[in-house]
C-alpha cells in the first residue's frame, strides 16, 4: 500500500496496526461466528468491548474515581447544548472563553440555554492568543467557566491548563491525550474522539460525579448526564464501532508509552514543523504568539502580509503531488495548516519539513 | 467461517458481502492511500460516500423532494427529545400513542418538553394490541400525532399506516426497509440504522421541509433540524462509517430488488415462524392478535399460562448448541423472542423453525 501523508484536521490518520486489527475482526469478531456490528449491545462480548474501552481511557488518561467515564454520540456539539443543560441552574451564570471557534460555537448554544457571558474574548487580538488564569472575568453566582484547550483552526493552545476557585469545564477535543489532565481543576472534561483517539461518531465525556448533583430532574433522557452516567452509556444502543477501534486505538498508545509518550511526539513534531518556519527568514510566518501555539495544529502564510495565495496555491499543490495531504488552511483563515495527531507517523512529519525546506529554498525571491 | 444464526433484536445481522466490502476498504479505502475513517468529512472522497447514502435511501424508500434527509447520532432517543424541540410549538399539543416501550419513551421525552397527552394506551391489552384511525384521540390544537410502526419488546406491528387530518410523526427503527412508507401521511419517518440497515451510530430522520417552518429560531445547534437539513448532515463530523456501511447495505438491498423484496421477505420468513407456532397445538404459543404480529420480531412462549420457564431455558440452550443465538425475550417479559431482519438470510430461518417442530415434537406432553 502507498500510504499518504495525512495532515487532515480531523477525522485522523489512525496506525495501520489499529486499521489492520479492524479489518482482521469485522466479519467475524475473533471467532464468534459473527462481526461486533451484528453484536447485540447487552451481549457479554460487547460489553467486554465496552468496558475495556472506559477502562483503558481511565488508565491512559489517569482519571481519578471521583468522575464518570461517558461514551455518547453527537460529538463535542451536542456538548455544547448538554453541558448547559445540565449543570447551569437557574439564576446562575457560566462564563465562556472565546479562544476560536469552537470555544464561540460552545458559547453560543450556552446562550440559548441559559446566562452565559464572555469570561474573555480572544477577537481582538484575531484568535491568535490565549488568556491567563488572571485575564478571565469569574463573576459572582458562576456556574462554571467553559474553555477550549486547543483551536483546530487559530492554532492556538492553552499552554496552562489552569486552576481557578470555580468550577471548570474544558472541551479538548483537538489535543485530548496529547497532554496530562489536571483534573482537580475540572468538573467535566469532553472531547470528540476523531482527532487523536479514534473514528467519528464517539464522543468522551469525563464527568465528577458530583458536579450533576444540581442537574433538572427531569431532563429529556438522552440529554440527561446522570442517565448515562448511571447506566455505564449503555442507555440506548452505543457507537459500538467507534468504541471498539478507541479501544484498539488506546492499546496502541499504551504500547507506545502512554500519555506521556503522546505528550513528547506532540512537543517533539510540532517543534519540527515550528523549527522549520522560524528558521526560513521569514518565507513561513506563524501568525500565532509563540508561547500558545498549537501543538496538534501548526498555521502558517507564506511570505508577506496576509499571505502570497499563489504561492501558497503552488505549495498545496506540489504537497500534494508528494502524497502530502490536507495542508490547506481552514477556509475561514486560508494559508497552510497541518495537523498532526497522535496515529501520524513521525515519518511523515519529517517528509512535511524537507519538502517546506526545498520548497522555501527554490521559491525565495533573495 | 462458522456464521452464527443471530436472531438479535439490534443489532443486526448484515449481509457477509457487506461485512467482506468493509473489511476489504478499511485499511485502504479505494486505493486513496487511507482509511475512510481517516479522511476529512469536507474531502471528495467522503462527500460522494455521503451524499451516495442519502441518494440510496431516497431511491430505495422511495422518499418525495419534499422531504429532506438527515444522517444524525444519537440514536431514535435522541429524536424522541428533538422532534418535540422542533415541531411542537407553545400553547399547542402533541397525541403519543403508547404502543409498547417505544411509543412509551418517546411519549415521557415528549411530556419533558411541551405539552403531550396520551392519544392511544396499549396497556390495558398489555401491549399485545395496536389502533386503528379510529382509535385515538386526536384533540383540537394537535400539532401531530406521534406513532411507532413496530414494537421490538412486545412484537407488535401496525398492519396500516394509516393517515389522519393532522400530521403524523412515526418512529420506524424496527420495522425501517421492510415495507413500504405512506409519505402523504407523514412530517417526520424516523429510526435507528442498527436494526434493518447498518451498523449501530447512525439514526435516519425523514423530515417534511415546511415541517420546519415553524420551528423555534433559536435552538442549540445540534439539536435544531433545520441546521442539519441546510447543511446536508455536514454541520459538524458525521459518524461516517455508519453512514459508508449503511450505503453498502442499500446497495445490498437493491440488488435483492428494494423494498418490495424486503417487504416479501418479511411476510415470508416471519410466517415461517408464526405458522410454526400456530401448527404447534399450542406448544408454543404467541400473546399478540394475529392481525398485529411483528414482521421483524416475533415473540412467544412455551406451554400454558405465563409459559413454563424451564422448559424455555431448555430450548435457549439446545438453541444456542445449534448456534441459533439472541433467542431469549426481553427481560421486562420473558419468553422467546426471534428478531428477524433485512440481513438475516432465510436459511437462519429455516434452522430456526426446523429446531422448533423438532423440540416440539420431542417436549410435548402428549
């Protein structure tokens, strides 16, 4: 097979280890005389899958007893609307942190839901840095503050996952398990797996088990976290495909070594694609604050000003013709992006960095 | 391969062709150099394996333009919040007809959210009976009535789809892809794939466009219909393997010859299973009217009265030697249940009544 370098923002590039297990199980899951997507979702073996799968994702990602493991559908934007639903009471607020666009999509179904105000807006300075603990407005009566860890499309990151005296809600979706979580500082923790753990159609929400003691008693049911919470989210009829190939995926990145391990490929290959921007006089320009740049999502112009489209639309082009793909930038903000998650080989990392030093070489106008 | 005989009521089983078509393209999907669940939902690979989705659900369910299609999560739970979110507005009211757990879950999401009544209650009959037209309680003010054409628990089927002056809302989930729709009487048609169609992670909702004209402005955006009908199902990342092994499977039944070889099929191997009963001399013994019975799951008991449990325990287990697997009924009734859907080839069916004449025969009391 002629493996393409994949740089896409999302759904990720997985290790072929994990596809080739998917592939070797589907039509009769390890001799059961049937695939897991015929398994009925109350059969002992789906419920191994199931549980094996919460149980690796306490492991990878050390999470303490005190919070509920939930594997839900919908993605990180039906969060946006159940978050608010089940933990903003009445008469009481929850402050957003605009870091992007996802942090504005989740503020923006909290307000229709209940008080939600802006703890701090990142416009200003065009979604290009990140705020401190101390930046934030915590008004009195909040809730919760809701943060954005990392903006797959800004490339910006929080570089400190900081503490503050209420409540916190953080969605990860774009650098979950690439980093430790301090989870003293959070009450939920959520993400969508397609990124650095898995295939769309799951989502992951860590919940403190007392953070839904407040929640409506009589919330819609798949819309209530309690429900989920006590029934393990075997509810209703769970994605179990997606659950198995996380699964597979979170045996992978033990083997690998962990979340530590993932936290170092991030630093390490992001530095990679950084080291080569900063060290091309000025060819690549990162528009991001150096001390918040993304390390799952790298942007970057080419030459002057806002960008030379041409010769960016030259650099896309012979990208591609390399087999290196999905670096065009989000059209919202055009430029180059690559996003490099944790399945990506580092070999394709390095194929990314010579051919962006080749090309910067042929193309300087010096 | 040993392929099990799976009667689950959903899952389901799928064909091996589809299973064979999912292995072969997982790791490398066409030759692109990557897994389909590695590519971008924006790609053009993915976006013709979507839109290839919902063209085949539109030619096999035969479904008028003036319906959209949306490939959402969350399960039919989801939609039994969502629906009345969209389409039951203030100071108006919706009819739930309570034929069985379903009916009954949609009904309490319902109730949560506006104002529902009661339109239809099945448990005086304990929900082994299904209504005419004429049954319910259509009040004045009613912004639709809402139905579910087959339930999985208590084996019950509405044998007309019949319409009404108002609109009407159906959950189809267990009996989708088996017969034909009535699109005339409906606003929305929707289910669950994991039972007729595909694997689990992908619910289909058929939604009337001017259905939506009167929906709240300013719903959380995952939960707003209109959002995912303007946007095809492309407003945040699709469970896109869901949505390419549901594609394979319309593909399947095409070539089977649609809906109507669903349909036959339907009439055929679930008469094998009744006539089976019925020829019994009350051996076994179905508890719903004959005019009602499932299509799809057909549920019986052993002997006299509530049904001799050992005797039951007996026949799962000879069953199970035989690999005729999931027979047991639902745990809020008892008994035996045969779940039998699109995938299910009818030679399962065969084993399956061959078993039950042969330990008829050997367990009679006669």
């Amino acid at each position: 097979m002629n493996r393409a370098h994949n740089f896409c923002s999302g759904p990720c590039t997985l290790p072929v280890s994990v596809l080739e297990r998917l592939a070797a199980d589907i039509v009769d899951y390890q001799g059961s005389g049937m695939s897991l997507l015929e398994m009925s979702h109350r059969s002992d073996i789906y419920d191994r899958v199931h549980h094996h799968t919460i149980d690796l994702l306490r492991r990878v990602c050390a999470v303490p007893d005190e919070f509920n493991i939930l594997l839900l559908q919908g993605g990180a934007s039906l969060q946006f609307a159940m978050i608010p639903m089940n933990l903003l009471g009445p008469g009481r607020s929850a402050g957003y942190v605009l870091s992007g666009t996802w942090g504005k999509g989740a503020y923006a179904d909290a307000s229709r839901i209940g008080e939600a105000y802006v703890a701090w807006d990142g416009n200003d300075s065009g979604f290009t840095t990140m705020p401190a603990a101390s930046d934030l407005e915590v008004r009195p009566g909040v809730d919760y503050i809701h943060t954005t860890s990392n903006e797959t499309i800004g490339g910006v990151r929080m570089p400190d996952l900081f503490g503050l005296d209420v409540p916190q809600v953080i969605d990860m979706s774009s650098d979950f398990l690439t980093r430790p979580i301090p989870w003293d500082n959070y009450d939920v923790v959520y993400g969508g797996a397609q990124k650095n753990l898995g295939p769309a159609g799951l989502t992951i929400v860590f919940v403190r088990k007392t953070a839904l003691d407040q929640a409506p008693p009589d919330l819609p049911k798949y819309l209530d976290l309690a429900v989920h919470a006590k029934t393990d989210s075997l509810a209703n009829t769970p994605p179990m495909f997606s659950i198995w190939a996380t699964g597979l995926m979170l045996e992978w990145i033990i083997e690998q070594g962990g979340i530590e391990a993932m936290n170092a490929a991030a630093d390490l290959r992001s530095g990679m694609v950084y080291d080569t921007i900063d060290a091309s006089d000025g060819f690549y320009r990162s528009p991001v604050a150096v001390d918040v740049r993304s390390k799952c999502n790298m942007v970057w112009r080419i030459a002057d000003g806002p960008g030379d489209i041409d010769l960016e639309a030259k650099f896309l082009a012979e990208a591609e013709d390399l087999s290196l793909l999905n670096l065009k930038g989000h059209r919202s903000v055009g430029g180059i992006r690559s996003s490099i998650y944790n399945g990506l080989p580092t070999s394709s990392v390095q194929a990314l960095v010579d051919f962006m030093t080749e090309f910067a070489s042929t193309n300087s106008k010096q």
